[in-house]
C-alpha cells in the first residue's frame, strides 16, 4: 500500500512539472513572439499625367528621353498632320467668298447697273406718257360717238399695262439705289463670321501638333515611335510630378486604430535605412473586393482594407516612385 501511494506521488509530481514547463515555454513564446510589432508595408507613389495628341497625326520628332526632367513651356513633340494644311485651305477659301458676298451687299449695286435701271425706268415712263395720251384722244373720240368702244377699250388696257411697267423698273432702279436689305447684309455678315470661326478652330488643332510641358516633372514612359501613327487622344509620354510623392498603404481597419487625416508617424526607407515623417493626407475604403476574411468561426469577422496615403512632412532626397516604406 505505501508503495502504490508513493508511486501516486511520483506520477503526480510528474505531471505538474509537464504542466510548469509548458506553462514557462507559453509565458516565453507570449513575451519573446506575441509582441512583435506588426509590419505593414507599403510603396511611394507619384502623381503623373499624360501627354496626349488632339488630332489624328503622325509622330515627326520626340525632343526628349525617358528620365528627363522638362519645365514647364519644354517642347516634347512634334506631330504631323497634312490634313489641317487642307482644312484650313477650305476654310480660307470660304472665308474669301463670304466675305465677297458680304462687300457686294453692303457696296450695293454698281453705277453701270443703277445707271441701266434708270434708263429703263426712263424708258417705261415715256411709254406710259405716249399711252395715256393715246387712251385720252380714243375716250374723246367715243365720247364723240366716232370711235367704238372695243377700241377705247384696248387703248384703256395699254395705258394700264404700260403704268404697270413703269412702277416695276422704278421698283428695281430703287432696289439698285438703296442696294441689299439689312437681312441679307446680316446673312452675309453670319457667313464670314462662321467661316472664321472654322478657321479659328483649325489653328486650334494646329497648335497642338506642337507638344508642350504644362506641368514640371520627369518622363517616365514614352509610349510612340517616331514615325508612328497617333489617333485622337492617343498618350504619348507619360510625365511624373516629382514635387508631388506619398506612401500608399493598404491597411486593415483593425490596424488604423483611430489613425485619422493630418495624423503623423514615422517610416522606414530600406532604401535609405532611414526613417521619415510622414502626414496622412487620405484615408479612403477599398471597397467590397479588399474585404479580409475570416478563416474561423470562433470570435473573428470580416474586416475592410483602406488605402492610406501619406506624405513626408519634408522633402528627401533621392526618394523616388516604387520605393518600399515600411510602418510597424
């Protein structure tokens, strides 16, 4: 009996040192692994912009090289494009009519044409003169009884017809006096200013066959060759705004732990092995596809990732676009 018990003891002791040593190598694991800092890397991004081609053209010259640093007025290109020579020919051709359309209304007619018109006028006058005479002598005559009234009836009719006649070349000697109505003028006025504005708009489309920097920065990719065919609103060169880099991070919602808009922190550049502060300036959600999910039932949920962005508080040099930056 003393020796069942003693080994009772013997197994219980064992199993409370298993337990002590196990209870030790959790406590060690807690302390030395559970507290490590949690690494959250992210990449420096830069903000760019594209320099595209209005027109349909061909590229003719490229003044620049993928790493260049442009100003702003800097020539980039030169395109070609033939057929604004041709359109803006038509335009100027049509500018020319209008605007000749539009003199001869407002000049009038010429003093050969008014000078006709009056003859004319004259000359209808003087037949209707000579036709109220004879009609006046034929009413007289049948007054008189001499003279049937199918004659004095005729002569009415040419006396009528010769006064219609006078008042239609006076009508057109005035027409030539006076010259195009205002409406007319105003049409023909329409006509050149529409034209023009056509041409207006082919020196528009001309200017931008010559590419120029609006914006400082760096060319980081040139997409044509020279001689290749551009269509409307084809890129050509993409340049970065080097003045303008941020730290993009994807971050889970349970790691921004309050982290808010003009929040700072510090980051590591394994490029530099330095560190920088850096100023949030955007905190925007992913969206349902950067959702984390729950691989377990017990206690976890679904968690949201957002995009971070934040800006070193003062300029580094050398930093540049792709770089990591690592936050603990």
């Amino acid at each position: 009996m003393t020796k069942a018990k003693a080994k009772n003891n013997s197994v219980l002791i064992a199993l409370g040192a298993f337990v002590f040593v196990v209870f030790i190598v959790g406590m060690i694991g807690y302390f030395a692994i559970g507290r490590d800092a949690e690494i959250i890397q992210g990449q420096i991004d830069v903000e760019e912009y594209r320099v595209s081609s209005k027109v349909p053209s061909r590229v003719l010259h490229i003044y620049v090289k993928e790493g260049d640093y442009v100003n702003v007025g800097d020539t980039l290109a030169i395109l070609e494009a033939p057929e604004l020579t041709a359109k803006a020919t038509q335009a100027q051709g049509a500018i020319d009519a209008a605007t000749a359309l539009s003199n001869m209304a407002n000049n009038g007619a010429r003093k050969e044409q008014i000078q006709g018109a009056y003859e004319l006028w004259q000359q209808a006058k003087a037949a209707k003169e000579i036709a109220e005479k004879s009609y006046n002598r034929v009413q007289r005559l049948f007054d008189e009884g001499v003279m049937t009234a199918q004659k004095r009836d005729e002569a009415f009719a040419m006396y009528k017809a010769s006064e219609a006649q006078e008042k239609a070349a006076k009508s057109q000697y005035d027409m030539a006096v006076n010259g195009a109505r205002a409406e007319e003028k105003a049409a023909a006025q329409g006509q050149v200013k529409a034209f023009s504005g056509q041409m207006d708009e082919v020196k528009v489309y001309e200017k931008e066959t010559i590419q120029i920097a609006p914006i400082a920065g760096e060319v980081s990719t040139i997409y044509p060759k020279v001689g290749e065919l551009l269509g409307s609103g084809s890129p050509i060169m993409t340049i970065s705004i080097m003045d303008d880099l941020w730290g993009a991070f994807n971050m889970r919602e349970d790691q921004l732990k309050g982290l808010k808009k003009g929040d700072t922190f510090t980051a590591y550049l394994p490029a530099f092995d330095k560190e920088i502060e850096m100023k949030v300036s955007s905190i925007k959600d992913q969206g349902s596809y950067a959702t984390w999910k729950a691989t377990k039932s017990n206690g976890q949920f679904d968690m949201k990732t957002f995009e971070v962005k934040a800006r070193p508080t003062k300029k580094f040099d050398g930093l540049r676009p792709g770089m990591s930056v690592i936050v603990k």
